[in-house]
C-alpha cells in the first residue's frame, strides 16, 4: 500500500518534534531528520520539522525535581513537546532496545504531567544488521503508556552499514530509495496528525493514492 498524499488544509502549519536518539556527531540518525525537515520543506507544505537536541538533558533523577519544577534543560525540552503537534522519532537500536539518550528524554517529559499524549507520532531508525526494528518495538511499546499514537506504515529500518551506502561521512542520508519512504511515512504522519486534531485533510487526486494512515 502507498503512504496517504493527504494534504494539511490552507494555513496550518504542523510542527513535528524531532528527537535523534544518538548524539554522535555524524549520526545516521541525526541525519535522517535532517533528510526529513528537507523533504517537509521541498514538497510537503504545512508541515515543519524540528530537531529537538537532547544532549544536554540530566539522567532522569527525581531528586532534581524541586517545589513541582524540573532543572532548565527539562524544562526547555519539555516545552517544545509540549508545543508539538507530532512526533517524529529517529534511533539506533542499542543491544536489542532503546537508546540510553532517547529512553532517557521519554522519561523526562513523561515525568507529570505527561507532555507527549493524544498526538501522532512516527518511528524510523538507522543501524546494523536489524536495521533497528527491536528498538522501534520497544518505543511502539513505550509509547502505549505514553498515549503516542503511532502510525504502523510505512516501517523504515535503515541498516547503515550495509552496501550501497545510505550516508554520507557527515551522517546525511544520500540514499533516493530510503528518502522516498520517509516522504511517504512524513505524508502518513501529517494525514494522522489532522485526524487527531480534528482537522479537514485535502487528498490529492489523480494519483490512485488514498489510503488512510494505519494507527496503534
């Protein structure tokens, strides 16, 4: 099945929070939410993505919970997920699971009261042989408890380092196939994101493309 080509109405502006779960420099991660804050910005209108940087976040110790308020770095990311209209998540898989970095910022802004639930969200990861698909599981389940409501296709689990390379030295996705699934997963996201919000959704025509994102 093709991703939706739903469009967001004339005016609305999604913004997508964007958190890399690896903090290395070059990350292929990191690099896949470059990839998509340019797709968004070429050809899919009225939605923007957002790298929310989580490397300066503490380790989740409610000890540094005072009087009801959290240190500034907690504060500040949790703001921006609280001001997001989606998700949209990207990690490695780190022995057969999450990332450290990224269950640590879910904890964060979980901490109550819950900043990510009843909005959509996405899931794709670069890494080795799996691609990262356990990891994407465990975050799927995760985000039960969370009330992200995830889209189920399309699933992209990038195996980075395996021929033809999928990134470049600096971690910039260079792969035309890879960046045409995560086009159709950001059209997935967006039409799931207006449906939660309420919102009209405009289907292109002409194209046979009309199925209607698939949600846990």
């Amino acid at each position: 099945m093709e991703a939706s080509t739903a469009q967001a109405p004339a005016g609305t502006v999604l913004r997508v929070a964007a958190i890399s779960g690896s903090l290395r420099r070059a990350s292929a991660n990191t690099g896949l939410i470059r990839a998509a804050a340019q797709i968004c910005k070429e050809s899919i209108p009225g939605m923007q993505v957002h790298h929310v940087d989580i490397s300066e976040l503490p380790l989740l110790n409610t000890d540094l919970e005072v009087d009801g308020g959290f240190p500034p770095a907690v504060e500040a990311f949790r703001a921006k997920v609280r001001d997001a209209d989606c998700f949209l998540f990207a990690s490695p898989e780190y022995n057969y699971s999450i990332s450290g970095p990224l269950k640590n910022a879910l904890d964060w802004g979980s901490r109550p009261p819950n900043c990510w639930g009843d909005r959509a969200g996405a899931i794709l990861s670069a890494s080795g042989g799996s691609g990262g698909s356990r990891s994407q599981y465990h975050i799927r389940q995760v985000g039960v408890f969370l009330d992200i409501h995830f889209i189920n296709k399309p699933e992209i689990f990038t195996k980075a380092h395996v021929a033809p390379n999928k990134f470049d030295d600096d971690g910039n996705l260079i792969d035309p196939e890879t960046k045409e699934m995560l086009r159709k997963m950001l059209l997935s996201l967006q039409a799931l994101a207006l449906r939660l919000q309420g919102k009209p959704v405009n289907s292109a025509q002409g194209n046979g493309e009309t199925m209607l994102p698939f949600i846990s």
